[in-house]
C-alpha cells in the first residue's frame, strides 16, 4: 500500500516497539477537543459580528418594561407572604383567612384602580391628511349566505 520510507539502519528493539506502541495506542485514545475558544483581544473597530452578551437578553422596550414589571411584582409578592407568614408564627394564634384579607386587600384594590385607570384613557385623536382629490364611498352593503356550501350573494 505505502512504500516503506524507513532507513534499513532503523529497527528497534523489542522494548522500544512495545513503548512505541504503548504511545500509539494511548494518542488514539486520548480525547481530541471539539471546540476552540480564542481568548486573544478583539480590535476596537472592525468587521467583527456582534456577540451576545452575558446578563439579560436583548429585548425590545416593551418586553423590558414587562418584564421588570414582573421581577417587581414577583418580589412584592414574597415580601407580602413573607410578612403574613412572620406574623402568623409570631402571634401563634392568627387566623390564616383573616391575614389573607388583609393582606389582599390592599393588592385587589391597586389592582382595581389599574384597571380602572387603564380603561379611562381618551381615545387619541386621528387625523388624516390627503393630497389630491379624496373620494368617499359610503355604500351599505346587505351580505346573506346560504346554502350547504355556503354561497354568498352580496347586494348594496
């Protein structure tokens, strides 16, 4: 298959034929990396793509604004239960309904005027503005549809 390219001169002894091959054997074996990283500086400016970075993901504003929204209200929920389960191991005798009541109560009220406040904002105004002649087309269209396959008939 391959030519011999060993000099005549070069043959070994049994010994070093059996440490060689100890070598060979234990280099195939031996596990061979399957990523690199290259830790050398990037430059200031360049071509480089850009690279996530670690700590929060890139979100769009609203997603953010969302999410901080949840982180906060998460942490006031485990002050609040915090709170209600100190005191009812404290007095030894609260009522865990009665602590629920008070301590709810506040929360489905924010949560009451949210919602109240959400759903009294103003329309925003709409304004249009055209260049060139505009023409309104302000037909009522009657639609009926019967039928098993469904055929409708539209009529103005």
């Amino acid at each position: 298959m391959y030519p011999d390219t060993t000099p005549p001169d070069a043959t070994m002894t049994e010994d070093e034929a059996a440490v060689e091959a100890a070598r060979i054997i234990a280099d195939a074996y031996r596990p061979t990396p399957t990523a690199y990283r290259d830790t050398s500086p990037l430059p200031a400016r360049g071509d480089t793509p850009p690279v996530t970075q670690p700590g929060r993901p890139p979100m769009s504003q609203g997603a953010t604004d969302a999410s901080a929204l949840m982180l906060a209200g998460g942490a006031m929920t485990a002050m609040v239960g915090g709170t209600a389960a100190v005191l009812m191991y404290v007095s030894q005798f609260a009522d865990p309904l009665v602590c629920g009541l008070v301590f709810g109560a506040p929360t489905a009220l924010v949560l009451a005027l949210a919602r109240l406040l959400k759903g009294a904002k103003p329309e925003p105004d709409t304004h249009h503005h055209y260049d060139g002649p505009v023409y309104q087309d302000q037909r009522t269209i009657h639609s009926r549809t019967t039928g098993v396959w469904a055929k409708t008939t539209n009529q103005p």
